[in-house]
C-alpha cells in the first residue's frame, strides 16, 4: 500500500515538474494562461453562471493541454531529428493545428458567453462603476505582458 501511494506522489511530482517545464520554457503556454487569467477575471466581474463557468474551465484545460502535448511531440522531435527532416516538420505542425483548433474552439466558446450572454457588458459596466477596481485590472497588463513575453528568460 505504501509503495503504491509513493508511486501515486511521483507520478504527481513528475506532473508538476512537467508544468513548471512549461511555464518556464514556452511563451505559448504563458500566452493560455494569460488568456485564461482575464477571462475567468471578466467571467467573474460579468457574471458568468456556473455552467458557463465550467464550460470555460473545460476549454482552458483542453488548450492547456494541448499545448502540452505539442510542446512534448515538438521536444521528442528535436530529440530524434538531427538536420531537417520533412517528417519532423510535418509532426511538428500537426501538433500546433491541434493547439490552434482548441484554442479557436475557445475563443468561439467565449464569443458565445461574453458577447452573446452580455457577459462582457456587464463585465465592463461593472468596472466603469468601480474605477479602482477598473484601473487595477489595467496595472495587470504591462505584468501580464511581462510574463509572456520575459518571465522564461530568467536565469
């Protein structure tokens, strides 16, 4: 029984790691969870209902995780290929079609709920009422950009 919970944290250990990988070295990934980050922000100050909610969280975690699977066929590729080889380039492209196709279902998923449901209305009539809160979420953006564009080249 230990050994198998032991087995069960190391195979959690391991999926963090990959994760932080991730975040660290793929400016994409920050990308998603940048993303993910404003609109479950606007979701909240919107409205959303729970089942919108849901549904986001659902395709945050389907781009998610494409993308980290795309990142793991792009590093075994690199691994394998010494030169250029067509294959390569085809697998490597296939697997960033699959990201892309989630993260256009996704973007389809939130035009439905934030402009459809009038969730992004509400969202920034919301903030229009409470300026704070409003000029808060615009001090976001240049840390935001930052950890997109600068957060993996820290040494």
């Amino acid at each position: 029984m230990k050994k198998s919970i032991r087995k069960l944290s190391e195979s959690f250990l391991h999926a963090f790691r990959g994760l932080r990988l991730c975040i660290h070295d793929e400016r994409n990934f920050r990308v998603h969870m940048t993303a993910a980050f404003y609109v479950i922000l606007f979701g909240v100050f919107g409205g959303v209902s729970m089942t919108e909610a849901a549904i986001l969280c659902i395709c945050f975690g389907l781009t998610m995780g494409a993308e980290l699977l795309n990142t793991a066929i792009e590093r075994l590729c690199d691994k394998q290929a010494s030169g250029y080889d067509g294959m390569v380039r085809n697998a490597k492209d296939i697997a960033a079609a699959g990201v892309f196709v989630c993260a256009a279902a996704c973007v389809a998923v939130g035009a439905c709920i934030f402009i459809g449901n009038g969730v992004l209305a509400a969202a920034i009539k919301f903030l229009w009422y409470r300026l704070w809160l409003g000029m808060a979420v615009v001090v976001t953006v240049p840390i935001a950009v930052w950890f997109v564009f600068h957060f993996g080249r820290i040494q």
